[in-house]
C-alpha cells in the first residue's frame, strides 16, 4: 500500500530582489542568499537525480532558478529548437524543466505553464476557466530563460513577468499556487522529480501544488 502523500509544501519568498540578472550564476548574488529547495519523487521520497529550485521576485518578475545533477550529462535530450508546439521534436520530449503556476491560490481556474529544456527553448502555455482545462497553444508571454549545461548538471534561470499572470503590482502577502517538475529523459527510462509530489497523478494536478507568498 503506497503512503500517504507529503502536504503540499510552502514557503515565503522574501522580497522584493534588485540586480536580478539570467546568467545562471547561483552561487553569487542574491542567488547565494537564497535556499534551494530540495525536489522529491513524484510520492514523495528522495529524488534518484538531484534537484532544486530557487525563487525571487522583484516589482515586475518573478525569477526561478533550477539546478538539475546529471551523471550522464552527454546522453542529455536537448533536440527542440523552436517553441512552436506544432514543430517536431516538441520541447517537452526533452530533459526539461516545467513551471506551473495559479495566479490566485484560492481560486486555481486560471493556471500557467512554462516549458524549458536544458538549452533554453520555451513553451509557454494557458489553462483558463473551461471545464475541459484545455491548454491554450496560442497564449504567448514575454518569458526568457537562460540555460547553461556543465560537466555533471545543467541549470536554468527563467524569468516571468508579473503582468502575464494577470498581476499588475506584485504585493508582499500575495500567495500564488506552484509546482515545479523535472523531466529526465537521459536514458531509456524517463523519470520526474518535483517540489510538490503529485503520486500517480499527472503535473497539472492543481489541488497538488505548494504555496508561495511574497514576503
């Protein structure tokens, strides 16, 4: 019988951040100032590749920042050259790292998804209030990322803006629901890693993600 599922996790990101730049430098400022957060299994317990995600925000963005171990860093998927979703390979056949994120964490209608593999190509995608929760291809916000591969991991730093989640002034104590998934598929195997586990369910399981309030 599987445990239970952990709570879905919360944290306060203090803020608001200056000197924000996307140069995957996390072990300067500010991103030195900030603790990563550990990713578990999709039920829970210790990811098999490490993983981890920083966040910060400052009057206009929000800022991720993923740091992705890989032992088999040459057998890295990286084929997407496009973020049109209709291109073959699609982005997210690759080793990639996935935002999801709800704007209003009382009311999760509205959802936001963020595709970026370990070269930088974006996906962005929106879910909005239908009952079918039907991705919206066609949605296109002023995202960029930044990835860079090293010798046994691979990192990205992804910046989004506050305006394309429907926030026009961000404000300390605003909560917005998130989770953050890894998608290795280094080898014949594919395996997922995330900051809130989601059992067998799959990523965009809304009632599965943590908590972020701006401190």
């Amino acid at each position: 019988k599987a445990k239970p599922l952990p709570k879905p996790p919360q944290i306060v990101v203090l803020g608001p951040t200056a000197g924000m730049q996307l140069d995957c430098k996390f072990s300067q400022p500010p991103w030195n100032a900030v603790s990563p957060m550990k990713f578990v299994d999709r039920h829970g317990n210790t990811a098999q590749y490490g993983a981890s995600v920083r966040t910060a925000w400052d009057d206009d963005h929000l800022y991720f920042a993923c740091t992705n171990q890989e032992p088999e860093i040459e057998s890295l998927k990286t084929l997407a050259t496009a973020q049109d979703p209709t291109k073959k390979p699609a982005v997210w056949e690759d080793d990639t790292v996935e935002i999801f994120l709800c704007p209003d964490a009382e009311d999760r209608a509205r959802c936001y998804q963020f595709i970026i593999n370990a070269k930088g190509v974006i996906l962005d995608v929106a879910y909005g209030e239908s009952s079918n929760f039907k991705p919206d291809f066609t949605w296109s916000s002023g995202v960029e990322a930044k990835a860079r591969i090293e010798k046994n991991r691979w990192l990205v730093e992804v910046r989004i803006p506050f305006k394309d989640l429907g926030i026009s002034r961000p404000a300390q104590g605003r909560t917005i629901a998130l989770n953050v998934y890894r998608n290795r598929y280094c080898d014949a195997r594919v395996t997922h890693s995330c900051w809130s586990a989601t059992g067998q369910r799959p990523p965009l399981t809304r009632e599965r993600f943590g908590l972020m309030t701006l401190g």
